[in-house]
C-alpha cells in the first residue's frame, strides 16, 4: 500500500507552494479583493507556463496530460494561497465535461486554450436558491438556441464560454437535461456581475436570450455528465479547501507563537493550545478523506461518488473550522481589514456553497453509502 | 496513491491468512465480531481461557508479538508486517484486549531495560500468553500528571521495600507481573525522584482490590503495597531515572496503530437503516442523514488516516504523536453515537434487558464504556497538549511544580 501522493508529486507541489508564494502573496490577492482587477491575470499566464492549468488535460490537447493525482496537488495549493484567479471554474468546472463528454472537435477547440490560459471557462448549473437538481433548470434549449437567465455563474463575467445545463424535454425526469457549450462573448448574451461574499472570485448573473448553443454529449444525458462533473469537483475543491485549512491553522499557530498576553505566548493558554489541536484534528481528518477522493478520482473508482462526497463535506467543515478559529486566535487583529483571516473566512464560506450546500452533500453522502450497502 | 501489497507483503498476508483460516477458534467469530465496545465477553466460556489458548497456538507457530526479536517470543516483523496481520486476524484479534498492556507497553520496557537473562526469562511466556502483565503507574494522587506518584520505594541491603497504593490498574486481578513506578527520593523535583521495577504481582504484600466501574464491569484494581520487597536485579533503568523509563513505556503505547478504532458509526448506520420511525425509515428522515453524514465522515478521516500512517510504516518511518488523534476523536464520537442512538429509540432507548439488549443495549454499553476511553492512556486534554506541542509546536504548559522539591508541593486544591 501507498495512500500517499509519489515523490514526483510532492515535488511538484513544492513547485507549485514556491511559485505561489513568490506570484500570489497576499498583497497579489488584496488587489482583487480591493475591486482593482476582476482576476490576477499575470498569475493566470505564469500558472499557463508552469502547466498547471492544463495538467490533467491529455497531451494531445495541449495538456500536460499528468493526471488527477497532480492536478488535486495543485489544487491544495492554490486553495492555500488563495489564488484570485478562475481556476476551479475553468478546469474543474468547464474543463472535465469537456473531458467526460465533448467531441473530438470540441476538445481540440477549447482544451489547448484552457491549458495555456487563453480561454476562461465555467459552468452554468444553478438558478437561483437551492442545491443541485435537474427539477431547478428552466433555462430551455430549442433549435440550437438558449433562454432563460442562470445565477451565479462561478466567473461568469470573465469567462470566454460556459458549459450549460438546459432543459430539451418536458418529461420531469433526469432526462430532460441536456449541456450545451455557449461562446459567451457572441451574440445572445447578456452578463451582470454580482457582488458576492468572496471578493477574491466573481459571480456572475446570465441571460440568454436566443443564443447559440452547441450541443455538449448526448441528448437526455446532461444530468448524469453534471453529477460527474459534480462529484470531480468535489474532490478537487475539496484539496483546495483544505489547503486553505492548513493554512488558516498554521496563521493561528504562528500568532499564537508571537502575541504575548499576560506576559506568556497565547499559545502557552491552554484553551488557545486546544482550539488549535481541534483544527490541527479536522483538518487531518479531511486531508484523508481527500486522498482517499483522490484515489478514487484518479483511478475512476466505482467508490468515487461516496469517496467525493466525503471528501468534499470533512473539508468543507475543516476549512470553515479552521477559518473561524484562526479569527478567534488572532482576537481583535483578526477582525480587521489588514489581516489576512477575513479572506479565508470569506472563501470558506464561499466554496462550502459553490457545488452544493453541505447538508445536499450530506444527503448525497448517505444516499450513495446506503445504495452501496444494499448492492 | 494505491492499496496494493508489495509481492513480500501479499506473501506474508496469504501465509497469515491461510494460518489463521486453519487454526482460529472459529465457533467464538460471530460472537467476537458482534462484541460492542467494552464488552468482550463470551457465551459459556471463559474468555480469559479462550484468548490465553489463542495467543499460545500463535506462540507456538510463530505469529505472537510479531515485531519482538525470536529471542523473545516474537517473529522479527517490520511494523507493517504487523499491521496486515492485524488485519487478517479480524474479529480474533478481540480476544487479544488482556495482552495489549503487556505486549504493547511492558514488554517493549523489559526489552530496552532488562539484564539479557530476565529478558530471555520473562518475555517469552508474556509473548505467549502464559502469562499477563499490568502497568502499575496511575495513583489517587497521580493520573495525567503521573509524576506526582507517592509510592515509595526505599533500598534496604539488595532489596527495595514498597508501600504505597496504585489505583486503576487494568488487569491486575489476573496479571503475574507488573511494571512498577515509584518514588525514591521525595526531596527532589518530582520527576527526578523516580525509579521503576517489575514485580511479581504475588509477592506477599501486594493486595488486589477490584473497582466497579460505572459501567457495572470490574475490568480494573486498586492495589495496595505493605512491606513488598524487590531485588534491586528486578530495578528497570538506574535509580531516580524512572521518568525516563515511564516515558519509554509510553512512547510504546504509539506503536500500537493499524488496527482501527472503534468508533461506532457501522453500528448506527445499520441501526438507523432498519429502525422505522413514526414518519417513516429513520434512514430517510434529513436530519437523521445529516447527523449520520457527520459522523461518516469522521470514521472515515479515522480510517484514511490510520492507512496513511500505515503507508508511513511501510517506508520504515516511526510513528508520530499525531497518532493521538485515533483515541481523541472516537472516544467522544461513540460517546455522541451511543446517545444518539438510545435518543432514536425514546423512551424504549432506557430499556436493556434480554429482549432489547440486541438494539438498546449495545448502544448502552458503548455509551457506559465511552467514559473510560476518553480517560485511559491520557484525557482528552492530555491528547489535546500533545497534538499542540509536539505537532504544533505550542509552549508546554506553565508547570509552577517543575523545580519545588516534590515535598514541598501542596497537596489539596482548596486549603
Ligand atoms: C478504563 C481505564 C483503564 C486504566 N488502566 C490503567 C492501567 O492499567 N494502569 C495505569 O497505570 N493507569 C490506568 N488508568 C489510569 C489512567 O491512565 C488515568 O485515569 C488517566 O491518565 C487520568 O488520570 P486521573 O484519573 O488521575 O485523572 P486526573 O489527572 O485527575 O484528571 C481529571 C481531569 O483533569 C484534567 N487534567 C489533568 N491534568 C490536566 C492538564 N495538565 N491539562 C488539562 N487538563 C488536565 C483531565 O483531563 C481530567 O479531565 C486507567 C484508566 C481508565 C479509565
């Protein structure tokens, strides 16, 4: 047994935390957050020439065709650094559809450009409040055009197109929904951005009105695409979260070491020593549950949708965790501007929602368990 | 990332399959297997019989103690050897709860303090099982602070003279030998005033005295010491350095992963899937899922974690303090899942006589065993200060005793 990442791919995120720290310090991300620039674009060229944007896209696509294993590696980095850039939503979210279900053609056009950063792409999944379901898709595909609005779009407002969830059948079920690929700067189109509660990562309102739209897989088949699409994600994000939870808790811990109260380090107080065990514990627990999504994921594992969803709901309860305490941590400093927790309490907020609430996941995870306990 | 043996590991899991297979007392599996949490019992038979004669026929083919010397008793395994056998052995390995303190924290002191000939004496038979050890640390005045102990030992001629009182001993109602700490110079700060032995636990003046535990169990002893005398040859490591010893014993306790905490949650999911509630399958009722979601993430962190440490082990990495993370985190998740489940059940959750012992009962038995899990080995909080200094790097706690003369200390909180 190895339930550990290869040399090779420690190396590579020793790489990937070196060129963050030097190209996305905090100063980088405050340029974002402080509405300065909608994304870090010499980050996203420099994360182009390093190959990480396209390293789980196969070679002959322009990738650097590595893996899943590497790509949640990198990942976990840039959830650390909380990269300011559309990551998650090109190459999760736009990107693994285009794997699982386009055409030759399709990936030819778009998968080069997504691996050397010259094309930004999303998903258009949700309407409104609520999680997942194809019942919540009112966006209607018919001859070749869409209608009807979606919100939010992850980075709907920079992004060149989007793969979209529509409605082609009137059945009620799962096979009603279709996904099609928008070019978002063609006619049709009308974008909003949407002020959200993560500055550092855009949403965005869409309406289409008669825009053109591409077929994306088969018709009928979109919902079983998206929850694949979903539960890839889910793992992915999940190493982002949990690099943010490292984070946050080394943060805790370094202040901890530094402030002095009372004339000892507060981290000599044992409730102080404590908080940080507990998030030292969550987010040990949920780097576990992502390797083990990572296995499941890399190896496309019949276990990937009940290894996902844990995946997914541990990291998102450790980053949370690991957030709010490193706030408490900090006391007063912690609640100011210049500090740096508020961004990690803000993008932990932020992706717990993004695929899903926790307590769908949640449901997700016990459906998925019980089904396998009654095969 | 796989969970693929190596061909030396398939090799040596096939043999202990196939050994196990062929000579396990089968007639007791179910049973062991379906044993909740604390209460190891077995239908008309005497468990303590049933596990010795298990660990001897272990003995005798070589699979007892896998990662002793021969010399000793054992096999001569690497760690992870020790893991797949662990795993192999399944619910057998339940009969084996008597030994742990033995095998996984005397035997490991005898091995690094004993003169040559008492090691090739002693372990062995404690490998297989012939005889039982217990760990004599824990005293009313000293738990988590161990240090703080009262028991005194003093040297007369070639012998120490024992008095004093240890309290919690796992086992020692049944146990031949014991690992002893002691106070040799109280005139000292505390730590450096220790000394430790072994005993033979029927030496005169060594009185056992069961405790009733709060789950109704006697699983440990008060025991007294009048006038016991050692042999200074049974002294473990020099005078007055018996802090040092005891932290060799403890660092042992580390070594003893792979085998999976308990932690609940098979249980409750497969209560939760067959209970009906008023509205329907519990197992369909959102916040039952969203309760049992939590929890399955949290055995499953358990789970992955332990086969990370496992996969440490196989490249010859020692075990670090964050396996203390095992014991914080499921003693209190039972202790959750235990209320939970009697919670499911209403009022029927207070009942646990014959007829509903299968449902009620189980979850009653972890729910009375969980208080004694998140204590024994180190609290809850002794865990805590560990993960935050030793993985943290936190500063230790103020310790206002470190340097006072330990007869100096004061004993009451409130005067
Ligand atoms: C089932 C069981 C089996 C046992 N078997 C053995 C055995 O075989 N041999 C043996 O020697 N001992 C044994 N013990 C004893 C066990 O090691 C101690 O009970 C344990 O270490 C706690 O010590 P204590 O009971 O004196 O509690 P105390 O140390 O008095 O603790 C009381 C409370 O104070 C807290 N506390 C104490 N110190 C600190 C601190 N520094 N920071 C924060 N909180 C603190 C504790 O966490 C706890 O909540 C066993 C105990 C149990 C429950």
């Amino acid at each position: 047994m190895n339930f550990d990442f290869s040399d090779e791919q420690k190396q590579m995120r020793d790489e990937a935390r070196k060129f963050l720290s030097e190209q996305c310090p905090p100063k980088a991300v405050r340029e974002v957050l402080d509405g300065k620039a909608p994304y870090d674009k010499a980050l996203w060229k420099g994360l182009a020439e390093m190959g990480f944007l396209g390293v789980a896209i196969p070679e002959q696509f322009g990738g650097a065709g590595a893996g899943h294993l590497e790509l949640c590696v990198i990942a976990e980095e840039m959830g650390r650094a909380l990269a300011p850039v559309p990551f998650s939503s090109t190459v999760y979210l736009a990107a693994e559809p285009l794997l699982i279900a386009g055409s030759d053609a399709q990936k030819q056009k778009w998968l080069p450009k997504i691996a050397s950063g010259d094309a930004i792409g999303t998903l258009a999944l949700f309407e409104g409040k609520g999680n997942p379901s194809p019942k919540a898709i009112t966006v209607t595909a018919n001859g070749g055009v869409l209608n009807g609005v979606k919100k939010p779009v992850p980075d709907g407002a920079i992004a060149d197109f989007a793969v979209v969830a529509a409605r082609t059948g009137s059945s009620g079920r799962e096979s009603d929904i279709s996904l099609f690929i928008v070019d978002l700067k063609a006619g049709g189109v009308e974008i909003k951005s949407l002020t959200n509660i993560d500055l550092t990562r855009g949403q965005a309102e869409i309406t289409f009105k008669d825009a053109k739209a591409e077929p994306l897989g088969a018709a009928g088949e979109g919902w079983s695409v998206i929850t694949q699409v979903l539960d890839r994600a889910a793992v992915l994000m999940a190493f982002e979260q949990v690099g943010g939870a490292d984070r946050a808790l080394e943060m805790g811990r370094d202040y901890a070491l530094d402030r002095i109260a009372f004339g000892r380090p507060i981290g000599s107080f044992q409730a102080v020593k404590h908080m940080l065990a507990d998030m030292y514990v969550s987010a040990t627990l949920a780097r576990s549950n992502c390797y083990y999504g990572a296995w499941a994921l890399s190896t496309n594992a019949g276990e990937l949708p009940e290894a996902a969803a844990a995946a997914r709901i541990s990291a998102t309860q450790a980053f949370q965790h690991c957030a709010k305490n490193n706030i408490q941590v900090h006391g007063g400093m912690g609640f100011t501007w210049e500090f740096d927790c508020h961004m990690y309490y803000r993008r932990a907020n932020a992706v717990a929602l993004g695929l899903g609430s926790l307590s769908y996941w949640e449901d997700a995870l016990i459906d998925r368990m019980r089904k396998k306990n009654a095969a | 990332m796989n969970f693929d043996d190596t061909p030396q590991e398939a090799a040596f899991r096939a043999e202990a399959k196939a050994w196990i297979a062929a000579n396990a007392p089968k007639q007791y599996e179910d049973e062991l297997r379906k044993a909740s949490l604390g209460r190891v019992a077995l239908k008309g038979a005497n468990i303590l019989e049933v596990a010795k004669a298990w660990q001897k026929k272990k003995a005798d083919a070589g699979w007892a103690c896998l990662h002793w010397p021969k010399e000793y008793g054992g096999r001569g395994s690497s760690p992870i050897e020790r893991v797949i056998w662990q795993q192999e052995e399944g619910p057998f390995g339940r009969l084996s709860s008597m030994f742990i303190i033995g095998h996984g924290m005397c035997g490991p002191t005898m091995m690094a303090f004993a003169g040559e000939e008492q090691k090739r004496r002693y372990l062995p038979p404690l490998a297989s099982g012939e005889k039982i050890w217990c760990q004599l640390f824990s005293e009313p005045a000293g738990g988590s602070d161990v240090a703080g102990l009262r028991t005194r030992a003093e040297k007369r001629g070639d012998e120490w003279v024992i008095n004093g009182q240890k309290i919690w001993t796992s086992g020692a109602h049944y146990s031949d030998y014991g690992i002893l700490l002691t106070r040799t110079d109280p005139t000292v700060a505390k730590h450096k005033g220790l000394t430790m032995f072994f005993l033979d636990m029927k030496s005169p003046g060594v009185e056992v005295r069961p405790i009733k535990q709060a789950s109704g169990a006697s699983d440990f002893n008060e025991v007294y010491f009048t006038d016991v005398r050692i042999p200074d040859t049974q002294r473990l490591g020099n005078v007055n350095d018996g802090w040092n010893v005891s932290l060799t014993t403890l660092m042992n306790e580390r070594m003893s992963i792979g085998a999976g905490v308990a932690t609940g949650f098979p249980e409750l999911f497969d209560f939760c899937n067959s209970l009906m509630l008023e509205d329907g399958p519990a197992i369909e009722n959102r916040a039952v899922r969203s309760k049992l979601a939590n929890w399955a993430v949290k055995a499953s962190g358990l789970k992955y974690t332990s086969m990370r440490a496992i996969s440490a082990l196989s490249r010859g990495e020692r075990p670090g303090p964050d396996n203390s993370i095992g014991k914080l985190v499921a003693g209190s998740m039972i202790q959750d899942v235990a209320t939970y489940a009697l919670d499911l059940q209403g009022a029927a959750g207070t009942l646990s006589g014959p007829e509903d012992a299968e449902v009620a009962g189980k979850f009653q038995a972890m729910l009375l065993r969980a208080p004694g899990t998140r204590v024994e080995g180190g609290t809850d909080e002794i865990m805590r200060n560990i993960i935050a200094e030793r993985v943290l790097g936190l500063p230790g706690d103020i310790r206002v005793d470190k340097d006072v003369p330990f007869n100096k200390i004061p004993t009451k909180g409130r005067a």
